[in-house]
C-alpha cells in the first residue's frame, strides 16, 4: 500500500516538472525568438500588412 503510493505522488512530481520544465523552456525559446532581429522584421511585415 505504501509503496503503491509512493509510486503514485513520484508520477505526479515527475508529472509536474516535466510540465515546469516544458513551461520554462518554451518561454525561453519564444523569449530568444522576441529578441532575434530577424524575427522583429518578420513581425513588423505582417503587422504592417493590415496597418
């Protein structure tokens, strides 16, 4: 009984940080893309498109 629920609440840490980690990683890569000129420009034409 113990161990089943040891097993369970490490499913749900590993869930969890992998979620975390998910989360941070991808922030940080939009983040690297928002900082990318090219990127930049690529927003600025098509934002430009409908001014």
């Amino acid at each position: 009984m113990n161990s089943a629920f040891t097993k369970v609440s490490n499913l749900k840490v590993n869930r969890a940080s992998k979620l975390v980690l998910t989360l941070a990683t991808s922030s940080l890569f939009l983040y690297a893309l928002g900082q990318s000129p090219i990127f930049k420009n690529i927003l600025k034409g098509a934002f430009s498109c409908y001014g």
